[in-house]
C-alpha cells in the first residue's frame, strides 16, 4: 500500500515541477531566401567541388543523366 502510496506523490511532484514548453509563435512562411533546395539562377556562381561535399542550395544547371538500372531480376 505505501509503494502506490509513494508512486502518486512521485508522480505528483513530477507533474508539478515539469518543463513547459513554450507557447506557440505565428510562423511566418520561409522565403526562398531560406530554403536549401538547387536552383538554375543566372549570374551565381557555380561551384566547383572534389570529393564528397554538402552542398546546401547549389546552383546547378545540368546534373548528369538519370538511368534506372535494374538490380533484382
């Protein structure tokens, strides 16, 4: 009886003493100014990587031919 007794005023204290998240701000939409994603922009630099880089919105204008292989026959 004194363990349940113990888990509710443990569960109780846990209740009281949380974290609260914060309350919610109005997000305003990303403009294209912060979203990472490649555009065909003329007049920016193309840039020129060796190896494996993270490219965060790259300005790409051609990019290879896309060919389906099958694996699994």
């Amino acid at each position: 009886m004194w363990r349940l007794a113990f888990f509710v005023f443990t569960l109780g204290i846990s209740y009281v003493t949380r974290t609260r998240p914060p309350e919610p701000q109005h997000a305003t939409p990303a403009g294209f100014d912060e979203i990472d994603f490649p555009t065909a922009t003329a007049g920016r630099e193309i840039p020129q990587l060796y190896g494996q880089r993270i490219l965060k919105g790259p300005n790409c204008v051609w990019f290879g031919d896309y060919k389906t292989t099958a694996i699994w026959r």
